[in-house]
C-alpha cells in the first residue's frame, strides 16, 4: 500500500507539466458560453493540440495511473476541460474500440483522437431517463438501413455534434433489457431536429432531439442487432469510472479560493464558516485518497472501472454541491449576483446528484451490486 | 502507485480477523459486558501475537512492522468492539517495559480529559490526578475524568489514527450487521432489504465506510497531521452515523439491549471524545487551505 510513483509516471508528469507551461499561454481566450460554434472550435482546437503532442489517446490507451496523472496535472494546470469532445473521448470512442468492427474502428476513431468530429449522446428519453431500458425510440430495418423515429433528451452538445450514439429498440416485442442495438447516427441525417432546452442557469446546456424516420446504415450499428443494452453498460462503466478525477481536483482549488475570499471579506472570523471549511477539505481530501485507490484497484483488475465508481459519486455529487453551499455563505448577498464567480456553478451544480444515474439509481447499484440486497 | 494491500498485509488482516474471532467472538463480547473488568489473560495472548510489539523492531521483541499494517490491525479490532486501553498499549510498547508483551496494561490521558479502564491499568501516560470515576455509557469501556486543565495536552497524531482505524472497524460491522439483517428480517412477504427506503440507508453505511478507508489508509501511509486530522473526521462519522443507522434498519430489535448495535453505538462515541475536538481538527483543515492557497 503506497501513494508513490514510477519513475516512469514521475516522468510522464514532468514532461507533461513542461508542455502545459508551453502551449497554455498560446491558447486562444475562452468563447462565451452561449457561442456553441465557438465552443466546438475551442474544443476541438484544444484536442487537436493534444494529438500533436501525443496525448490524444490518454483516455483509452495509457494506464489508469497514467490517465490519473494527465487527468490532475492539465486541471492543476487550469488547461482547457475535454468540453465538446466528452462524449467522442470518454463513452462513444472506448465503445467503438472495444465493441466495433475494424471499419468501424478505422472510420470514426482518428477523427475523435484528432478532434475533427463532435458526438453526442442519445440515451435518454422524455419517459425513459433512470429508467434507461424503458426506451421507445423504434427502429425499423428496411434494407441497408435502420429507420428510426422518437425523441431523445438532455442531448449535450447536440446542437453542434456531427454523430450521436444512439439507442434504439430494435425488436419491440423482446423484453426491456433486450431488443435494444447501439448505432452512430450522422446529425445532419434528414429528419433530425434539434431543439436547446434552456437550463435552470439560463444557458442551453442540452437538447431535445427529435427522429423522424431518419435512415441510419446499418454498417452503423456497433455490436450485435438487440444485444446494445450490454454495450452501453461497458458505454456507461467508463463514464462512473475515472470520469470525475479532474473535477475532485478543480473543487480543492475552488475551496481555497473561497476559503481566500472569506479571509478577505471577513467571514473566516465566523467560526461556523471556518469548520465547514474544513470539513470539505477533509472531504474533497478523502475523495482524491478514494479516487487513487479507485484507480490502483482497476490497474490491479486490467483497467476496467468497478461498480466503486457509483459509491464514489454518490458522495462527491452532494459534496460539490455543500461546496457551492459554503461559497454561497461567504458571499453572502453577493451570491445573488449572477456576475459573481460561483453562482452560476452553484446552479450547475444542481444537476450532479441528477446527471450520469441520479443519487438514488446510484444508491440501488450499491445496494445490490456490491451489498447483494434483493431487487425492489 | 499501488494505493492497495499488498499480498502480506492481505494475509496479516484476514489472520488477525480469525485470530480475533477466536479469542473474541460475540460470546466473549457478551461475556465482557455481562462480567465487567478487563480480561489479562486476553490481554497476554494479544501481546503474544504481536498486537502491542507490532511496529517494535524485531531486534526489541517487536514484529518490524509499519503504521499502515497497524491501522489494519487496529480496524480488526474496532470490528470486534475489542475493549481495553489498546491503543495506549501498543504505543507505550518499547517505552514501557512489558507493554508489548501484553504483560503490562497501559492507559493514557486522551481527548476530552478521559481516562479508559483507569483502575485496571499498571501504569498512566499523563497526569491523571483527581481523576473521577463516571458511569459509562459504554458498558465495555470504564471511563474517568480528570479535571480540566491537568492535562492539556492534546491527543498525538497516532493515537488519533490508530482511533480512527478502529473507528473505521466499528463502522465495517455496523454495515455488515445492517445488511445481514436487511437480507434476513422479512416484512410485507420480502426481506426489507427489498424496500429502497432500507436500501438506501445500506448503501450510504458503505459509502460512509468505504470513504473513510480511503482516507484512513491514506493517512497511515503519509502519517502527515492534515490527512490523519481528515482521516479522523471522516471514521468518526462513518461509525457514529453508521451504528445509528445500523440501529434504525433493526427497527425495535435495534432498540434492545440483546442487540450488538448500542455496543458500536456507544462505543463510537467514546471513540469520538478520545480524538480530541472535532472543532481543533476542523480549524487545522480549514487553515492548510489558507496555507495551500497562499
């Protein structure tokens, strides 16, 4: 049981550190958030930096330790967040490589490591959101293709992507877990429509997609017709799995500035302030101890991420969300301001115990996956 | 990095564990609260395995081993609810002449000015004049208090982390006794384990848990003031909110003295006074933030 590094890894850090302190400066400023083309650009201008330096592929080939390391060491460095390519480097692209056909593999994951190409990520559905395999997206064969019509929600980046990872209910009289297939669908395929949906923070974060008999190749299909239920669990095991490692990070440098501010403005004479304080340092302290050991057991395990990921979201979602909480308490009025830094993030930070399985989808993972308690 | 047991300190917890459930399985605990005093003889077997010597060098008698095999030992033991000054003894072995053979029981002065098993003891680390005998809440543990300002000295960082562990311990059997129950209990036609609302408080005892092994395990291997002061935060609530949630999956079982679950309760409590403050540990946490920010 150690905390200590390879030399190797050791390495790694320091070349990366380099090169951060290289290019960070060159970068181009943030766009607004409101300007999605902006924004892809950005991102896909971030991650093509990263291709040329040879750390495009870091998500999927290098060790977890690796990953943990490039993860820390850019967040640290305050380098620009993986942004419009996430779904393409984190669910849709280790799909692919994992479940795709050589083609498949050959048409779509160059243009992800190289950020030419945004996805998106079609799952969810107005009467299917935790209840993920109650899906009705229907997908009719006819030919070559798949025609499919319904609607799918809470679509980041959609407005903006160029494929979607796609679920759709391919054999209707199948039970729910089953009858389901994986396809990567073109955004610009006709009878695609999107529409932003405006979050509680005033931005569009998301969409509406609406499918109108769209046709899909079946070439696109990733994994076996009906079988796309088990190929989004390996999908979604990545997203709960080394996910977060970078925000666990960014959270303990937004505490010390909000324990800096309070010095300022006098709420550290508040001993009440200065004890929740520190007790989220205790826990964002915690949460990186329980991520490196998150990540040491999957290296030991071949890199796949456990069913430990949900136990550690359930705690880092409420955690983050107390942070904001405090923020809010040294501002005081102030975190009625919308122009005051972590007022908007205090919004956002609303959707965590929402978003990737809400705290209570999470809760029966953990209850009955690793405590073996029988189903509800 | 290898943030996990290693091969040997696999095989040294799941020894202790069976060692334990040996020499103190649930009939000794009920034995010990029933019968009151501490028992020497167990005392003696556990110096004899290497419980008090254990990171004594081996040239002094001891095993030669580290704080983090320590920490594993000692969570063994809060899993047990083992009673006795262990912590006290096993840091006055090598100082103390026949504490690490068990031979020798030792107390300390610890948080909140008490003192464990204080009439029992052979020798105290500290100034416990006037000391004044209370009613314990913890059947397992006698306590007594000396008066305020004897000894101000606040509790070492090891004796805080090898409390933690323990703490960590005694939250394990919480969870594991919350769940046993929640698959066995039947309510309704279903064991209520079943139910979410049940579920639920299952899941988070091993949230709790599982967060405070990271940092408990973390703190034994760096032994740095900060993680062992967050270390400590955290195992005292996975215990003291664990053995209350524990108690509330039993329903009114949970609310009998025959139920174990008011032993992890109180005992965590005892557990959480002889840390220190809470606030001191708090304040130490919010300060390394002004310190890292600069």
């Amino acid at each position: 049981m150690d905390l200590a590094y390879s030399p190797e890894e050791e390495e790694f850090r320091g070349r990366l550190r380099e090169w951060l302190a290289k290019v960070l400066p060159t970068l181009p400023p943030k766009p607004s958030p409101d300007d999605w083309p902006g924004r892809r650009a950005y991102d896909l201008g971030w991650q093509r930096m990263l291709y040329d330096a040879g750390y495009a592929d870091v998500h999927w080939d290098a060790s977890p330790t690796v990953r943990l390391i490039f993860l820390e060491e850019t967040e640290k460095a305050g380098a620009p967040y993986v942004g419009a390519g996430f779904v393409g480097l984190l669910h849709a692209g280790p799909t692919i490589a994992a479940e795709g056909t050589a083609e498949q593999r050959a048409r779509w994951l160059p243009s992800i490591l190289r950020g030419e190409e945004v996805w998106c990520q079609g799952f969810s559905e107005p009467d299917a959101g935790s209840d993920l395999a109650a899906l009705r997206t229907r997908a009719r064969r006819d030919g070559d293709a798949y025609v499919v019509s319904g609607s799918k929600i809470w679509t980041s980046h959609a407005e903006v992507a160029d494929w979607c990872e796609l679920l759709v209910r391919t054999d209707t009289s199948a039970p729910k877990h089953r009858g389901i297939s994986w396809l990567a669908m073109p955004m610009d395929a006709p009878g695609v429509t999107v529409r932003p949906l405006r979050t509680l923070a005033g931005s569009t974060e998301f969409a509406e997609v609406f499918l109108d008999e769209v046709r899909v190749p079946v070439a696109n299909r990733v994994g076996e017709e009906n079988d796309g239920w088990r190929v989004t669990m390996v999908t979604l095991s990545y997203e709960r799995g080394t996910a977060f490692v970078g925000e666990v990070v960014a959270c303990r440098r937004v505490l010390g500035e909000v324990a800096r501010e309070a010095r300022v403005n006098g709420r550290w004479d508040d001993a009440g302030v200065r004890r929740r304080l520190g007790r989220l340092n205790a826990e964002f302290r915690a949460l990186w101890r329980l991520t490196q050991w998150n990540v040491s057991e999957a290296e030991a395990s071949g890199g796949v991420p456990g069913v430990g990921g949900s136990v550690f979201k359930l705690r880092y979602s409420r955690v983050r969300q107390e942070l904001y909480d405090v923020a809010a308490d040294v501002l005081g009025p102030g975190a009625l301001d919308l122009g005051r830094p972590w007022v908007l993030d205090r919004l956002s930070s609303l959707s965590y115990t929402i978003a990737a399985g809400t705290s209570e989808i999470q809760r029966n993972i953990v209850g009955e996956r690793i405590l073996g308690l029988p189903k509800g | 990095m290898r943030f996990q047991l290693t091969e040997d300190q696999r095989a040294l917890r799941d020894g202790v564990r069976g060692l334990l459930a040996r020499l103190f399985g649930s009939e000794a605990l009920w034995a010990a609260v029933d019968g009151g005093g501490l028992d020497r003889g167990l005392w003696r077997e556990l110096g004899a395995a290497g419980f008090f010597g254990l990171r004594l060098a081996e040239a002094e008698g001891g095993v030669g081993l580290g704080l983090p095999e320590a920490v594993l030992v000692f969570e063994e033991a809060g899993r047990v609810l083992l009673p006795g000054p262990l912590v006290a003894t096993h840091l006055a072995a090598g100082v103390v002449p026949g504490a690490a053979t068990g031979e020798v029981v030792v107390t300390a002065v610890g948080g909140g000015e008490l003192v464990e098993w204080l009439d029992e003891a052979d020798v105290v680390v500290g100034d416990a004049a006037g000391a004044v005998a209370l009613r314990s809440v913890d059947p397992l543990t006698p306590l007594h208090r000396v008066p305020a300002g004897v000894s101000a000295a606040r509790p070492g960082d090891l004796f805080v982390l090898l409390t933690a562990a323990e703490q960590l311990g005694t939250a394990v059997r919480a969870c594991e006794l919350a769940v046993q129950h929640a698959r066995t209990r039947e309510q309704f036609g279903r064991p209520i384990g079943a139910f979410q609302a049940v579920k639920h408080l299952c899941a988070e005892l091993l949230v709790r848990v599982e967060v405070a092994r990271a940092a408990v395990y973390a703190a034994a291997v760096t032994a740095d003031p900060v993680d062992i002061a967050a270390a400590r935060l955290l195992a005292d609530e996975a215990a003291v909110r664990g053995a209350r949630d524990c108690l509330q999956v039993h329903g009114g079982m949970g609310f009998t003295w025959e139920a174990d679950v008011h032993l992890c309760l109180k005992r965590a409590w005892v557990r959480a006074e002889r840390g220190g403050s809470i606030t001191e540990s708090e304040e130490l946490l919010a300060g390394e933030l002004l310190a890292e920010a600069g």
